[in-house]
C-alpha cells in the first residue's frame, strides 16, 4: 500500500513513516481495494495537526484529524480511530451516480487547437459521492487537477472548485437576482481554510453570460477561468488553465 505523506513546518523520520505504514494497513485490511491514502502533518503554533484521508473501493471516503501539542500522541489517537471507524464502518456497494454529473465531458485543449477526450473514470474531475465542502478542498489540494465538480453534501448543490497558482476559487448558486428574475445567478468566491474553518477572501455574485467557445477562451487570457452559457448548445460550461499549454473545458454542467 502507498501511503503519500505530506508534511509542513516538521519533518517526518523514516521510523515515523513506518510506522504509520504499518498502523494504516492492519487498519484498511477489511478494504479489498484501497485506492489512495493521504497522511498530512503541519504544525500550527504549539500544536500538530494531523490528517488522514483514505478513499477505498465502493465510493468509499475515510477523513479524519486530530491535534496534539505532541506528535506521536496526536498520530496514535488518530490512527486508533481511523482503526475503530473501518471497524464499524458498514460499506455501501451502491453505485448510485448523482443528477447533474455528466463524467464523459472533460476536455483538454493542446494549445488551444488539438482535442483530447477524456471518458469515465479515467478522470478526477467529477465526484460521483456528495462532499463536504472541506473535504472536497482537500481532495483538491492533492489532485493533479485544476477543477472539481461535486455535490455539497449539506446543501445538496452542484459546486466547482478550481485551483489558480495556489489560489482557490469556488463557484456556487445563488438566490439572489441581479437584473432579470428569471436569469439564476452565481457566487464566486475565493477562499482558504483556517483551521479547517471555511473563509471567503473574496466574494462576487454575477450572472452567467452566453459566448462561444472561442469567445471564452479570448477572456481566459486576462481571468482565471471563465464560467459561461455556451452558444453552442446552451449549456453551462466552464473553462480554466490546466497547464501552460492547455486549457481545460468542461461542459453540459447540469446545475
């Protein structure tokens, strides 16, 4: 089993990790597929904060953390319930997928001309289980994406999470109405967790604007991405930066 760890103002001994390692996996026996494991460390303060995040067969989603002004007490307490919640955990094998996630319309344009369709499960960009908006940011914070789409577990809207150099940028419905009652209108935020609290930076409502394809990728030039109507087919899309050479385009987002 690989087990990535990720540390912030402290280093981790290879004793440390070992026996993390070795703790983890007589956790995750009962799992027949264990995907990935995230095992975070930061100090805050006089404190640690450690994390875990396991995703595992079935959909499956495990996150748990735990503060310590000592490390290794912190690491134990976490790693005893990580033990205790696969033990009492009941695993659903539902393969429900959720209104509103189209999975087969990711695109990636190479340089803006070549396309290249990514289908199915092949990419991480849609999550087929609700989220808690913390969790999805972190799922976020340790994928090769730029951008995922979910469904906010508390509220039950469709959101689009996108990462910009760092930044983190969120895209919401809202009730409110700018010019046109019938046009529906959207909050962007950008924000950050402190203490696993979430702070808006920046907060803008807006209404969704209808262009092209073409026109989207024009106004990606000045913005961080571009959330429109597109022409095309009338559908909610959203373009971003995905590399320096690529643009990512999602469409047909049903919100």
């Amino acid at each position: 089993m690989n087990i990535v760890f990720h540390s912030t103002g402290t280093s981790l001994s290879d004793d440390f990790k070992s026996h993390v390692q070795e703790k983890i996996e007589r956790s995750l026996h009962p799992f027949h597929k264990v995907f990935s494991v995230d095992f975070f460390v930061k100090v805050e303060g006089v404190k640690f904060i450690l994390e875990v995040l396991v995703k595992a067969e079935h959909h499956e989603r495990i996150y748990l953390h735990q503060s310590d002004t000592d490390l290794f007490r912190g690491m134990e307490k976490l790693l005893d319930r990580l033990s205790e919640n696969v033990r009492h955990k009941k695993v659903r094998y539902s393969q429900r997928s959720y209104s509103g996630i189209k999975k087969n319309s990711f695109i990636i344009y190479h340089h803006g001309y070549e396309k290249k369709e990514t289908e199915g499960d092949e990419n991480t960009v849609f999550s087929s289980k609700p989220l808690p908006r913390f969790e999805a940011w972190l799922e976020l914070r340790i994928s090769k994406e730029n951008i995922l789409i979910y469904r906010e577990s508390s509220s039950g809207n469709i959101e689009i999470m996108i990462k910009e150099n760092g930044s983190f940028f969120l895209i919401t419905s809202n009730k409110q109405k700018i010019s046109s009652p019938d046009k529906k209108t959207f909050e962007q935020h950008k924000f950050v967790f402190n203490l696993n609290r979430y702070k808006v930076l920046e907060r803008k409502v807006f209404e969704v604007l209808p262009m092209s394809e073409e026109e989207a990728k024009d106004r990606l030039k000045k913005e961080d991405f571009v959330f429109f109507i597109n022409k095309k087919n009338n559908a909610y899309s959203i373009m971003f930066r995905y590399s320096k050479n690529r643009i990512g385009f999602v469409e047909n987002i049903l919100l």
